[in-house]
C-alpha cells in the first residue's frame, strides 16, 4: 500500500498545478488574441486589395484592351513580394502576378469566399486567401473571378514558435514554482512540525501541563485549544482510573484479608462445629459483598460499552416508588424514618433498571437520614419529561463534588466508611449509567441541611 503524500508535497503540487493551469489560460488567451489580430489584419488587406481589383475592372468597357489595366493591377502587388493575385474567366487568365502554382491551386479551390478569409499551406508557405465574382461589364465575358492571397508564412511561424514557448516556459516554470512552493509551505509549517514536536514529547505525567500557545499561528490555536481540552479530559481519565484502581485493590483487599485471617484463625486453633460454622458465616457475608461488588463493576463495564439492551415498557413511577417504600418500610420504622411520596408519571423505561436505579437512590438516603427523619420523594410531569425527585436530610455535600459523587467508588471523605458490607462506591455511579441509558440525567443538589437527587426520564 502506497503512503500518502505528505501536506508538503500536496500543497506544492497544487500550487504547481494551479499556477499551470493559470499560465496555460492566459498563454491560450494571447495566442488566440493574437490569431484574431493577425486574421483581422490580413482580412483588412485583402479586402482593400480586392476592392482595388474590382475598381479596375468594372472600370474598364474594353478588357483588355486597355493597356493601363495591367500596369494599375500590378500596382496592388508592387512593394508586396508575398502576394498572389489572379484573375480569371472560365479557363481563361486575365491577370496573373506572384507564384503561378499558387494561383492554379488557389483557382481550383471550392467554397473560397469574399465574407471570411481561408487559411492554406502550399509547399512550405502559408497563404491567406479570398475570392470575389466580378462583373467587368462585358456581355460577351463571364463574371471575372478575382483570387487575392497574402503569404502569411512569418506570422504562422510565430505563432507556432509561440506556442512551442509557452510549452516549454510552462513546463519550466512549474518545475521552478513547485521548488518554490516546496520550500514555501515547508517553511509556513514549521509551527505546526513545533507544535507536533511538543506533542510527542508529553508523557502521562504532563497531562496537567497544556501546550502554551503563545507565538503559534492563529490557524493552529484551536488546534492547540482542542488538544488542550483533550490533555484534560485525559488527564481527569487518568486521575479517575488511578483512584478507580487504588479504591478497588483498597475494597478487595479487606474483605480478602478478612477471609484469609478468620480461615487462618479457624485452622490453627481446634473449633468446634459451631465455632466453624460462625466462621463461615462470617465469611458468607465478605462473599457476598465480593459478589456483589464484581456484580456491579460487571455492569458499569457493559454500561460503558453498550452491552446492555433496555426492554422498555410504559410504566408508573408513582408505583414503582410505592414498591420501593413498601420493601424498606422496616429498616425506615426501626429509625423512625417516615417515608411520603406525592405526585406520579408515566415513562417508557426498563422496569428492573428503574428499580435498581431508584432502590440505589433510597438505600443511600436511609444510610445517611438521622433517626426519625423524613425521605420525600415528589414526582411530575412537564414538557414531555417525567421528574422525581428525592430529598433527605443529611449532611451537606460540597458544590465542587456535587458530580463527583457519582463517579465510581468516590467517597466525600475517603478515610471514613459509610455504612457496612454493602457499601463499596458503586451505586451512585450504576444509577447514573442507567439514567444515561435511557436519555436521562441526574444532579445531586445540598442546602438547608436536605441533600436531593433530580432524575428526568423522556415520556417516551
């Protein structure tokens, strides 16, 4: 497979191109201007001559018995050695100057005619020619037939040489102007092979640094500005994935600590069956939240390849939230948690995702509600959207990690664990993912000491 040719090469190329193609127009146009000059002028000669001969001849009442009528017909071609004159009736030559091959070919010649001048080659010179029918005023004489040529063998060759010329200086000035082009667009790059040095010279821990643009050309600032914005975006992914990595090692590492030490404990001491069977209990639950854990990494990792097809039907929110309060309504009465709910929508959404969505919504707010607290969960209907809404008490999250608590195994504050087994980071981001899914969105918001969460899923 052939490489491309560098923008170097294509824009010299092009310029080369262009300037042909310009030269070769304009090179065409003079030589047609100058054809036209060349016509126009022997048009006008040869018609004044023929004008001459037929003054002549209507002339003269006794052809040719007059013996002026040679001497004033002599008189067109005197000073002219290039030009050819006959005059003929039938076969008959009534007057005959200048080369006699000339003048028979020209007289066995059709459709010569006085309106246009034709253009001939006999031997090696050009001629320019005309014809006219004139009547000489004799009723015993056909009309005389009048032939006027011009050799016009050094205006041909000048043409000729002409064009040979612009062949050539095209061909040169091409070869010369692409050089020139070349060396042009190499030097009006430079900047773009600096930015691209630059470039290649960034490692993974420079991302925070962005290309300075000072002293770049304005047609390259958006490019520098575009990368810019993907350096940081780049480097959030790297921030993200190096916290994603250090939190997961962090959350696998404890429960398998835990299995480790408690099996270890169990082999080395003399348990009893129900010291055994509180020992696989205990590691019952770290399994269980290991399952869990891999579970939900699982379907972020689908969610973020689009692995996972909705199978959308029309339901209620007002009911699905129902089911919810209903399945927590004990652990909500154990605190006193008083759950209420107002308002209902009907959208076209993947009932067990929703579920999953919302039931990852409510367990976070019970995590964080004080005792006898209150849950409100209001829901609506407006321009084509269905919004619900969830409000807790709680503490306030800061306005810079608003977004970034749905980020995976994000926590505020890193050094403390909210809640137990189930809590490992990730269902504020699996809601997020699921909301996406189905062309939603979803904002946390924090004031007056109530932390709310807003859905909006389309209608349809």
């Amino acid at each position: 497979m052939r490489s491309p040719l560098s923008i170097t090469a294509r824009i010299s190329l092009l310029f080369a191109l262009s300037t042909a193609i310009a030269l070769l127009i304009s090179g065409l146009i003079f030589e047609n201007e100058l054809r036209a000059r060349f016509l126009q002028k022997d048009t006008i000669e040869l018609k004044g001559k023929m004008d001459v001969v037929r003054s002549v001849l209507t002339a003269s009442r006794k052809f040719p018995g007059r013996s002026d009528v040679p001497l004033r017909l002599n008189d067109i071609v005197y000073g002219h050695p290039g030009i050819v004159v006959s005059v003929r009736t039938g076969n008959d030559v009534l007057f005959s100057a200048g080369d006699a091959n000339v003048a028979n070919q020209l007289a066995r010649a059709d459709g010569l005619s006085e309106q246009q001048p034709a253009l001939g080659k006999y031997g090696n010179q050009a001629y320019r020619y005309m014809s006219s029918q004139i009547d000489i005023g004799r009723p015993d004489l056909a009309k005389a037939k009048a032939i006027i040529a011009l050799d016009v063998s050094d205006d041909q060759n000048f043409l000729n040489e002409f064009q040979r010329y612009l062949w050539g200086m095209m061909t040169v000035l091409c070869l010369i102007l692409g050089w020139l082009g070349w060396i042009v667009v190499r030097h009006g790059l430079a900047p773009l092979r600096q930015v691209s040095a630059l470039v290649a010279a960034i490692s993974t821990k420079q991302l925070d640094q962005p290309l300075d643009d000072r002293g770049v050309p304005t047609e390259l600032k958006e490019l520098v500005a575009a990368f810019n914005t993907m350096r940081t975006r780049l480097h959030e992914s790297f921030r993200s994935l190096s916290e994603f990595s250090s939190d997961i090692a962090h959350e696998l590492r404890t429960p398998i600590h835990n299995l480790l030490i408690q099996t270890q404990v169990t082999l080395a001491g003399e348990g009893n069956l129900a010291t055994c069977r509180t020992v696989l209990q205990s590691n019952e639950e770290e399994y269980q939240r290991l399952s869990k854990m891999i579970t939900d990494m699982l379907f972020l990792a689908k969610a973020d390849n689009k692995l996972l097809s909705l199978k959308k039907e029309t339901l209620s929110l007002a009911a699905e939230v129902a089911g919810l309060f209903e399945f927590y309504e004990a652990m909500a009465s154990e605190r006193g948690i008083r759950l209420e709910q107002q308002g209902d929508a009907a959208v076209n959404v993947d009932r067990l995702m929703i579920q999953r969505a919302l039931s990852n919504l409510m367990s976070n707010a019970l995590r964080f509600t004080p005792q006898d607290g209150e849950i409100r969960v209001d829901i609506r209907t407006e321009d084509g959207w269905g919004f619900i809404t969830l409000a807790n008490p709680g503490p306030e999250i800061p306005v810079d990690q608003r977004d970034r608590i749905f980020e995976r195994l994000y926590r505020i504050d890193p050094s403390r664990r909210e809640g137990h087994t189930d809590n490992v980071g990730l269902g504020l981001a699996i809601t997020r993912s699921i909301v996406e899914m189905h062309g939603g969105t979803i904002s946390a918001d924090s004031h007056d000491g109530w932390v709310t969460f807003s859905i909006a899923l389309p209608v349809t």
